[in-house]
C-alpha cells in the first residue's frame, strides 16, 4: 500500500512502540557492552535511559535519545580519572585548574577563569591505563537502518533520509565534516 496524503503505511500507535522498541534494544546493546567490558560499579549502566518525545500533538514519536550521566561521554573517549584525550590520543593530564600553582600563574599572566578551566595540562610519559570503550554508539550504528525503516514506513521515504541524516544528533561521538 503506498502512502498518499495523509494515509500512511501503519498506524500511528504502531509506529511509537516500535520506535520506542527500538530505543529499548539499543539500551540493552549498551548495558551489555558495559556489563562485559568495563570493571565499575555499574552506575552507569543502572542510569541510562532510552528517551522518546512525541510531536505537538502526541500523535507519534518526533524525537529519540539516550540520557546518561556524563562520565559515560569521558568513558567512550578513554578520557578521565587522570587522563585527557589530545589530537585524538589518550595522555596522562589533568585540568589547568586543579593545580592551585598554575592557576595563580596563570592569573597573574591574565588569564580569565573560565580559559583556565578549559586549559589542560599534559604528562609526556607513563603508562596508559584507559582505552576507549565504544558502548552507545557502536549499537546504535549497527540498528540505525532498522530505525530508519520504521520510520520509512511511517512517515514515507524523506523520514529514511532524515533518520540517517541525523545520526549524528544521537551518538556521542560526532563524525563533523566526515562522509
């Protein structure tokens, strides 16, 4: 059945639950990587979440995404506890800021605070304890057709290119400027 006008491919509650199914699985995908591949305590595990939000008018879901405490961002780039991501490498270092001498020097250089909060420093040598672990990303590639393909059946053939045109919304990495 093709879709014309308002008519479409499957009803409007059929869509949100397998959208909202799908949300689900990808969760699932992500816990297991954290369950197998990491030696924590598992918050971040317990407190992700697969969030949906409907249109304006309530009718389907318009919106996905993943809500997670932030150290699961510093998690997926091998950063934090001691270790800083530099040109896409995992150094020993720690923020400007939290070394008390620096912060003054650089004050009295006249740096602004909010630029020494940003400011990194490196160690050049030591041993590399962290890797990084791709844990919601990797899921969500490998079902990001299947998403796209419910949406298609919805919302029609512009919805397919619209889900694969904003998966960089959803991830946490961001391939900016990449094809």
């Amino acid at each position: 059945m093709e879709q014309t006008g308002t008519e479409f491919l499957m009803t409007a509650s059929k869509y949100n639950e397998e959208v909202k199914s799908w949300t689900l699985r990808v969760r699932g995908a992500s816990v297991n990587i954290l369950a197998t591949h990491t030696h924590s305590s598992g918050s971040l595990r317990r407190r992700i979440e697969a969030r949906t939000r409907m249109d304006k008018d309530r009718v389907y879901v318009n919106a996905l995404g993943f809500r997670f405490l932030r150290y699961g961002a510093f998690r997926a780039y091998g950063a934090g506890r001691g270790y800083v991501v530099k040109d896409g490498v995992i150094v020993r270092g720690h923020s400007a800021w939290s070394d008390e001498t620096m912060r003054n020097d650089l004050r009295k250089r006249g740096e602004k605070d909010k630029d020494i909060r940003k400011m990194k420093r490196y160690v050049p040598y030591g041993v590399i304890k962290r890797s990084p672990l791709d844990w919601l990303d990797k899921p969500i590639e490998r079902n990001i057709n299947e998403l796209a393909d419910i949406a298609g059946e919805y919302h029609g053939d512009a919805a397919l290119k619209d889900v694969l045109n904003q998966f960089n919304k959803i991830t946490i990495k961001k391939n900016y400027g990449k094809r």
